[in-house]
C-alpha cells in the first residue's frame, strides 16, 4: 500500500519516458470506494486526468501506458 499524500507532487511518465505531468490530486469514486484517475496540472478551468487503470507502476514515479498501449490491450 501507498499513501495518496506519498503520491500527490511524484511525476508521471509514460512507457516511452515522456514526462506527462506532475500529479496534483487524486480522484476517488465515492460510491465504490476506490480510486479512479490522478489529476495533472489545470488547464483554465479544467484539470487535466490520468485514469488509474493506465497506471503500469508506482515507485520513484508514476509510470503510465501510452495510448498505442492501451488500445493494444483491448
């Protein structure tokens, strides 16, 4: 287990070490208790989210799949 406040400020890369962002917040779902998604930098009034599912590992950094990643596991 983790602590969110161990994650909150850690950054984000994707698999093909590109630095994605810098993680502000997480994002919980209340009805199932769970975590869904952290939230990246705002742009204007949006935040910007990474869902969790796309995270691969969490260590130093986040490490998350890329797109080309993702649509592979479908």
């Amino acid at each position: 287990m983790i602590r969110g406040s161990k994650i909150i400020g850690m950054e984000i890369y994707n698999d093909k070490a590109r630095r994605v962002g810098e993680v502000k917040d997480l994002v919980l779902d209340e009805k199932r208790g769970v975590l869904t998604g952290f939230t990246l930098e705002s742009r204007g009034p949006v935040a910007l989210c990474v869902p969790f599912e796309t995270v691969k590992a969490i260590g130093d950094i986040v490490l998350v799949a890329t797109k080309e990643q993702q649509q592979g596991r479908a």
